[in-house]
C-alpha cells in the first residue's frame, strides 16, 4: 500500500499538461489512495479478533456473542471500500483479447463504448441503490441477526461510499482513456 500511485500503462498521467480532468485525476487517485491506506488496517484488526475468538473458545471455553458478527463487518467495509483503488491499479476484470488485436481508433472506440455501456450505467446504478439501501438501513437502526445484534446501518453505509468511491475513480480512469487515446492517435 505504500507504492507511487501511478496510471495504467499507456495512459495520460494526471500531472501531463492538456490531460483532459487533471485536477479530477488527482484528487480521484489520492482520494482511493487515502481510503486504502486506512482500510488496509482492518486486516489485522480482522485477525486479532478472530484469533482472539479461538482462543477464547479453545482455551476459555467460551465464545464471543460478537467477533464473528465484528470480522463479517470488518472484511465487509474492507471489500466495499477497494474498490475504486483496485480499478485505479488495473485490478479489475477485463477482456484485453480484442482490444489488443484492434488498431489505436477501433481499440480507443471499444475502450470508450466499454465504459460508456457497462461500468457507467452499472456504477450509477449501484450509487442510486445503495443510497437507498443505506437510508433504509439508517430509518430503522438496522442490526444484525445474531445474537450480539451489532448495528449494521454503518456498513450499509460504507457500500454507498464504496459505490461513490468506484465511480469517482471510474470517471478519472474514463478521462484517462480517452486523454491516453487522444495523445496515441496524434503519434500513430
């Protein structure tokens, strides 16, 4: 998680002069950048918890009412929240064999139809759901089912901020391709 953050292979940098969003670019990168920095430490706090819980059950002989409710929610808010960092590391699926194939204008026009097809109306999508699911959550104080019934209304929150956070990323990274596209076609 330390690394430089830096655009995918082939694409416009946010600091290049005449990149189409430089501003958003940035403040997208070190935005998903920052939330990853925090939300990487859930992971040993996930395993803390978990072998907390062993322990107590094996040594102990008692169980927690609570950890595993507590480590479901933290591995939750961890997934929900990478998101938009995996997609601004290339982490994401993608079908690269025709695109490859394709020459600069054809491969920019499938690049552009890609995002503009799926990951936009799926993104948008996803924002407008989980709003709803959050505000849902949030009327009622919704908790969990187990026995501990730890609030859940938090997390249902963080998966609208996940969804928020992956388009926001996926907006930079559209401006990227079609910036990254624009500076391949003037030197082809």
């Amino acid at each position: 998680m330390t690394g430089e953050v830096r655009a995918p292979a082939g694409a416009v940098s946010p600091g290049t002069p005449g990149a189409p969003g430089g501003g958003l670019l940035r403040l997208a990168d070190l935005l998903n950048t920052a939330v990853a920095r925090v939300v990487v430490w859930l992971v040993p706090v996930m395993v803390v918890v978990t072998i907390m819980d062993v322990a107590l059950r094996l040594f102990a002989g008692r169980a927690t009412l609570w950890a595993f409710d507590a480590t479901v929610q933290f591995y939750a808010a961890h997934f929900l929240l990478l998101g938009g960092f995996t997609l601004l590391r290339g982490g994401h699926v993608g079908v690269d064999i025709l695109r490859e194939r394709a020459g600069p204008r054809t491969g920019l026009a499938m690049d552009a139809v890609s995002w503009l097809a799926f990951f936009f109306p799926f993104a948008i999508v996803m924002v407008l759901w989980s709003w709803d699911f959050m505000l849902a959550s949030w009327a009622i104080l919704e908790t969990s089912p187990g026995v501990a019934a730890l609030p859940v209304y938090p997390v249902k929150t963080l998966f609208f901020a996940g969804n928020l956070l992956l388009l926001i990323q996926g907006v930079a990274e559209f401006l990227r391709v079609l910036g990254g596209g624009a500076a391949r076609l003037k030197g082809a």
